[in-house]
C-alpha cells in the first residue's frame, strides 16, 4: 500500500533555470525492474501516476497541488500479458488495458478510485485474418484498430469508458488509395509495406510534435473528440487524409495534391514530401535539391498560402538561423548557406511540425535522419520498459517525443505565422517543450539518473500536459526521491 512505496514528508524547491520549477519532491522505494505512466483528469483537476513493477501495479493520486491523495495496489496480470496498451477514464474509475503479444488475450484492470477497488475482467479477440495497425485512447475511450488483411476494411474495438466492448466494422473499399506509383490500391498495402513494417505515427497536442517523429510518412492525429484523421504520405505527389467518425463510423478521404515541380527544377531528379495537420490545415514540404515548396491548405484542398525557395536563395520566411543537431543540442552547429539546408532535408526525411499559441502557429521545417544511416554511430537503447521488451504505451509518444532526436541526425529552422499564415517577424521564444528538452541534457542530477547505453534509457521520466502547463518527473536515483518540474512557455 501506500506507505510502502512513499515515505511521507514532502518538500518544494523552486529554481529559475530555463523557467523552471521543482514543485514537488518526495522519498520512492521503487524496484529495479518498473515502468510508469500517468493519466491526467483535467476534470477532476487530478493527475494518477501508475507505478508496474514485476509483481504490482500501484496506482498514487495527485490533487493539481501535486499533494497525495491516496493510493491502491493490485497484483499484476499474469506473464501472458507483456504490457499496458491503453486507457479509459470516467470520473473518478481508471481502466488499463493489458495485453498480449498477439493482442487476441486483453486483460482490464479497473481502478475505482473512490471506493477504494480493483475489478479484472478478461476478453478475447478473435482477430480472424486481421492485422491491429494502432492502439490509441481519443476522449478517454480506448480503441484497437485492425485491418482485414489484404483489404480496405477496418475494425475498431472499442473500449467505453465503463470498459464495456463493442466492435465497429468501417468498410473503405470504394476509397481509392494511392502507391508510390500512382496505382490504386487497397489500404492494406499502405499500412502493411511488403519491404517493411510501417508504423503509425501518433501526433498529440499535448507538445510540439518533434520532426523525429512528424517525418514519418504515415501519420495518424487526435485533436477532436469526435474524428481521428489519418494522413499517408506514401506518394510524394498527394497527402491523402482519411477521416474517421467515431459517432457513427462513417469515413471521407481526400487527396490533397502537392505543387508541381517544373521540370527545370527538377532537372529529372526525384524529388521528396511530407506533411503536418493542424486545425484542419494542412502544411505540406515538397524538395529536391534545387527547390524547397512549403504549401498550406484546407483540408478540402484550396490554398491558404504557399512558400518556395530555391537552392541559392535565403528562406524568406524563417524565424532563426539554421540549426544541425547530431543526437544532442549540445552536438548542435548553424548552417551558413542556403543550398546546404535544401540538400541536407532532401537527403534525409523532409518534415513539418507545428502547434498553436496564443493564435500563432509556431513551425519547423527540416529533416530527420537515423544517425547510423547518416555515417554516425547511433544509440540503440530505448526508453521505458523496464521489465518487458516493449515500452510502457503512454512513453510512447510524449517521452518519445521529448528525446527522439537522441540518435538521429536533424536539421531545422523556425518560423512563425498569423491566423490566416502569413509570416510574421516577430522572434521565437523557447517552448516550455524545449526547456524541458534542455534541462533533460544539462541538468546534471536528471542526466546522471539514466543510463544512456543501458535499455533502461529515462524509463524513470514522465513528461505531460495538466492545467495548461509542463511537467516532467524524474527518479533521482542519487538522493532516493521522486522530482516534479514544471515549464512555463
């Protein structure tokens, strides 16, 4: 229970550095072998930390003052169940779903919080013929979402926030589907690659989205209670933009169509794309080496505004230098000419990523490369899973995203546009999300904790979005106690 795990006495700190600040630190006894996450009720103005070891999973509640509330403990399913795959909330009553390898066997786990219980109740899928292409809570409803292979149709299993199941079938075989040809096909063949297993690239507003992860060409977003949008990026001639109801599991696509390139431009080299979606914009990059196109629309496909630089002509439209980070922003250096920016992001992966505040859009063009495709040696270590081989699901993005640049190769610059994306002059602060990024790297407690090479790589870190502000927790592994910062914009 409680008081084997938290050793009452709690303390605040306050430090200026990047505006930053401790607001909560206490005493853990916490086993080698764990994993976190956290699942924040904006309603009920709480924050649930939950804390897996081998044998428990201990659940420790937090008032929006970071003060303890209470706490519960269940034993952890049984070894069939390799890891937590999502979530559901209602109220006060938390639901985590278990699964196993082949995600036929789920086990929920019900945490009513106010009564002080844990109910467990199993159910299987059958999963006939089906390949599950993402798992992911919109609206504190879990979804399973599978695809009958070889086809266009789609399952959703659905999760209420009661944990009750119900199975959805969405049929897009009259959707038309382009490959990196051109050719139609199904969507199976968009999200199964034979080449490769493609993955799905989850895109939260909870931060900015790094260009480590908004360069994957398969996107899929969540920004609406109601609709999940997934775009593919597959054909560098269009970003296709399914729409999926979750009312009534009705489905629209588009095909928003990239600029052309001339074919003095593009002097028969091949040329790449990417794309971004925000506030039903879409921000699509299109390159080669001579031309660089960042084009926004709507999602019906009319343009709001479109940017184009050639190889020797300054960025009209940044908002910073240009930076190369090598795995770290300590290993980060300005490029000086131009064309070395267009050549860097056509030879690796072209991306776009932005998030809105106070009714600007804030915006990064560049690319993201593996550092061990781009000559470099690269870390192989994970993050989370602590004592499985997957990641805890929730590290997955806001963790991820917080050190995906960690081995890759990345080249940027910043720009900044008004309502209607005209480009604006002002200059950029730093994002409460790279003040946590750089206090991460040079906070010297923080980067002693972890194990850089070791596959426990900041599997002790939360990082999440409550009452409008940045936290970010971190075991302290040197004075034995557990740390909240908080990071102002």
């Amino acid at each position: 229970m409680l008081k084997n795990y938290i050793l009452l006495g709690f303390l605040f700190f306050f430090s200026n550095s990047f505006s930053q600040e401790m607001v909560k630190e206490f005493d853990f006894k916490l086993d080698k072998k764990r994993d976190y996450f956290q699942i924040t009720n904006e309603a009920e103005k709480e924050v649930v930390l939950f804390l897996n070891d081998k044998e428990k999973v201990v659940s420790v509640r937090f008032n929006d003052k970071f003060e303890i509330k209470d706490s519960l403990s269940v034993a952890r399913p049984e070894k069939t169940f390799t890891e937590i795959i999502g979530y559901s909330q209602k109220n006060h009553n938390y639901f985590l779903f278990w699964g196993s390898k082949d995600r036929k066997q789920i086990n929920i786990q019900s945490f009513d919080l106010e009564k002080k219980e844990v109910v467990t109740k199993p159910i299987t899928l059958e999963l006939k013929k089906e390949k599950v292409i993402k798992e992911i809570t919109v609206n504190n409803t879990f979804y399973l979402i599978s695809i009958i292979k070889n086809t266009s149709i789609l399952k959703f299993y659905v999760f209420d926030s009661d944990g009750n199941l119900n199975e959805k079938t969405v049929d897009l075989s009259n959707f038309q589907f382009k490959n990196d040809l051109g050719q139609n096909v199904g969507l199976y063949y968009i999200v199964s690659d034979i080449f490769q297993d493609p993955k799905i690239e989850t895109i939260h507003s909870d931060s900015p989205p790094s260009l480590a992860l908004s360069s994957n060409t398969l996107k899929v977003y969540t920004y609406k209670n109601d609709e999940i949008i997934f775009t593919f990026d597959n054909n560098t001639d269009l970003t296709a933009v399914l729409k999926i109801n979750l009312n009534d599991f009705t489905a629209d696509l588009k095909s928003i169509e990239q600029p052309k390139i001339t074919q003095e431009e593009s002097d028969f080299i091949t040329y790449k794309s990417n794309s971004f979606l925000i506030d039903d914009k879409i921000l699509q990059i299109k390159t080669n080496p001579n031309v660089l196109f960042l084009t926004i629309s709507d999602q019906n496909g009319n343009r709001i505004n479109q940017f184009k630089t050639l190889r020797d002509e300054e960025i009209s439209y940044k908002n910073s230098d240009v930076f190369q980070e090598n795995g770290s922003i300590r290993n980060k250096k300005t490029l000086e000419k131009p064309k070395q920016f267009i050549r860097k992001i056509n030879n690796s992966n072209p991306a776009t990523s932005c998030y809105k505040l106070n009714g600007l859009y804030y915006t990064v063009i560049g690319s993201s490369q593996d550092i061990s495709r781009s000559g470099g040696m690269g870390m192989n270590g994970g993050f989370g899973g602590g004592f499985g081989s997957a990641p805890v699901f929730t590290s997955n993005y806001t963790i991820g995203n917080l050190i995906s640049y960690k081995d890759k190769n990345v080249v940027y610059t910043n720009c900044l546009f008004d309502s209607n994306f005209n480009h604006l002059d002002n200059n950029i602060k730093l994002s409460a999300f790279e003040k946590a990024r750089l206090f991460l790297e040079e906070n010297a407690e923080v980067s002693e904790s972890v194990s850089i090479f070791g596959k426990d790589l900041y599997k002790d870190l939360i990082i999440f979005k409550f009452n409008y502000s940045l936290f970010l927790g971190n075991y302290n592994k040197q004075n034995k106690k557990y740390q909240i910062f908080s990071f102002s914009e």
